[in-house]
C-alpha cells in the first residue's frame, strides 16, 4: 500500500520573519509525565560489530553556552557516522539486518527507497556492503551532489519531479517487484515493521550521548533540539528519554524549516496534518508529512516545536564551522532552533514553558555534515 495522504492544510509559513516577532512555537510541559516502552537493547550490540563503528563526537562549545544563557552546550556531531556524513545509517542498517535475517530465502534482494538525501546514501552504502543493489528513488530539492554521492556507491537513482512525499510514492511502487524490499524511513498504514526498525537503530545515539555527558560531568541533558523532517529521529529520542520507567528527563525540541513543518502543524492542529512542503536548503528535513509510527510518539512526548528559516539554517552552519564542527543545514538547524527558543523576543515565556535555568546542560543533534548537504557551501 502507498502511503495515504493525512488531512491537509495548505498553510506554510513565510520564510521572511520581521526583526523582533516571536518565532513560530508550540509548547506542552505535560510531555515530560508520559511514559513509554524502551528500545531493544540489541540495536548497540548490533552496531558495535559493525567495522566502521565508533560512537561519533559530543563536542562541547561554551561560546553557545554563553551565548544562550544556559550552562553547558554540547554538539552531537554526525558528519562521520559509519563512514557516512550523516547519522541514518545507524536505522538503515539494523532496519536491512533484521529484513535480512527474517526472510525465509538466501536469493539476493534489492533495496528500494526514497530520499531526500541522507537516508538513500546510508541505504546504497549497506547495500554495497552487502552485496546487493539498490534503486533510490530522490526528491526534488536534492542537492545535485548528494545525489552524485548516492551514484557513487552503486544505486541506480531515478530522479522524481515532486517533493519527497511523490518520492516515497514512486518508490513504494517500484518495490512491489519481485525480489525487491522497500527500506523507507517513513510509516503509513500497512507499512510499518521496518520503519519501526529503523527508528530503534537511532537509540544507539543516545545511548552516546548519555555515556559521553557521564564523561564530561554534564549528567542528563535539560533540553535537546532535534532537527525533524518525517520524525523518525524525535521518535527515537522521545522513546528514548520517556521510557526511563519514571516522569522527567529533557524537554525535547522539535526544530523544523518553516518552508515544511509538519510536526509543528500537526501538535497545533491536535491531528497529523499534510502541509505543502517549499524550497528550503535544510533538503533532509524538506517533508510535508510526519510518518505515521513517529506521529502519535511525538504528540505525547514532544515538550516544544519551532521552525527557523534558511538563512538562520545557514548562519548557525557558518557558526558552527568557526567552532570546528562540520554541519550541513539541517544539522546546523538544531542550533537555529535553540537560538529562536532561548533568545529574542518572548524568551523568557519559551524558557519557562521549556524549564530551563541558567545552569542548564543543551544537546543539539547535528544531523549531518557539510559534504551530506553542501547548501549554501558554493
């Protein structure tokens, strides 16, 4: 079955925002009493086998630190995952080992997906890996190169002239042939095993990231901004920091461009809505539709939401790069995200609804690095 269409709304935001005007928020503090079950703990033993495995970079910048009003600021850095200049590869390849290790014949598969970047390179490098093909199917909006970098590994690409929705459409047809196995980063009715699969191999990142603040002394985070596009990484964070057995853990942001910002408008709306997806360099996150497993997870769980337009996408891209950090646009989102929440006009409301003090530890998931997404680097 393709993926329905949720309940549309039509409404995007502008990408212009007057000096001094509230960001585009939502906040529910009540997040932090849900509760839900865990990932299972062999996603990490899983990855740990892996040759190319090593916990990725928590760097910590005091400049942000200050910068915010808060007391420490960490960056998850994901521009070298797997051998992958973003962190999907850790969900696609424990989503193809369990597809592969549950299918009842040895004859070799090929692995269909679609992408708006990241995920279709993680996708063609396993497949590689492993000796199988792959047919990426990539929305339009893709930088050419990320594109080229998904040839590279093998895959043939089948360019789509619509936005990632038409993309996982196309694909989810394509994969109806014999001997081909969809390995989508989405969910929708009647399609949900390996989307779930693929949202528990995003735990073994924080797990990291709660072994690497023990480390450094900073203990549990107090708030963390995750760049969303269908939502399948705050899926993973929310079942992560909510499944502790007990009411707390971090306030969990939602960062999304205001070209294409499902999740904002859908915790609004109190439903999963469709909003028409824009033009935007944060390309990974450029989605109209919020998978149908991360939807109800992130209506409970989720404490904030905002969106950032480019150009702050593309300044925090340029800040982080003078800090030592490698980050693509929707990586650099999550520091544009916590900068429209914690600073500028009605912070102190933001920074209440979130909880925060002055002494409070920030993590920020930068997704991905420069070479995922080279927006804006020309």
């Amino acid at each position: 079955m393709t993926p329905a269409p949720a309940t549309e709304s039509r409404a995007t935001p502008s990408d212009t925002t007057a000096p001094g005007t509230p960001p585009a928020w939502y906040a529910r503090p009540a997040a932090r009493e849900w509760t839900c079950a865990p990932a299972p703990a062999e996603v990490r033993a899983f990855h740990i086998t892996l040759p190319e495995y090593a916990p990725t970079p928590l760097t910590e910048l005091p400049l942000l630190a200050a910068e915010l009003g808060v007391g420490r600021v960490f960056v998850k850095d994901e521009s070298a995952r797997l051998g992958l200049p973003a962190f999907k590869a850790l969900g696609a390849s424990w989503a193809v080992h369990r597809v592969l290790a549950e299918r009842a014949s040895d004859t070799p598969v090929e692995l269909v997906t679609a992408t708006d970047g990241n995920h279709g390179r993680a996708v063609a490098r396993i497949a590689r890996r492993l000796g199988l093909r792959a047919h990426v199917f990539v929305s339009q909006g893709v930088h050419p190169g990320a594109a080229a970098a998904i040839e590279g590994e093998g895959a043939r690409v089948t360019r789509v002239a619509g936005d990632y929705d038409r993309a996982v459409r196309e694909a989810a047809a394509a994969a109806r042939a014999e001997g081909s196995v969809l390995v989508q980063d989405t969910a929708w009715d009647g399609y949900e095993e390996v989307p779930a699969r693929i949202v528990e191999g995003y735990s073994t990142l924080f797990a990291e990231v709660d072994g690497q603040l023990a480390d450094g002394g900073a203990g549990a985070p107090d708030l963390m901004a995750v760049p969303v596009g269908v939502g399948s990484l705050a899926q993973a964070a929310v079942t992560h920091y909510r499944s502790r057995g007990v009411h707390g853990g971090p306030a969990l942001l939602a960062v999304e461009p205001t070209e294409a910002a499902p999740a904002l408008a859908s915790l609004t709306r109190g439903e999963s809505v469709t909003v028409a997806a824009g033009e935007t360099v944060m390309a990974g996150l450029n989605c109209g539709t919020l998978s149908g497993l991360a939807w109800p997870v992130l209506r409970d769980g989720l404490d904030a939401a905002v969106t950032v337009p480019d150009a702050e996408a593309l300044a925090a891209v340029r800040d982080l790069a003078a800090l030592g950090v490698s980050s693509g646009p929707c990586g650099a989102a999550a520091l544009a995200g916590a900068r429209a929440a914690l600073t500028g006009a009605g912070a102190g409301g933001r920074r209440a609804e979130l909880g925060l003090g002055a002494g409070a530890t920030v993590v920020l998931l930068s997704t991905e690095g420069r070479e995922a997404n080279p927006h804006g680097a020309e």
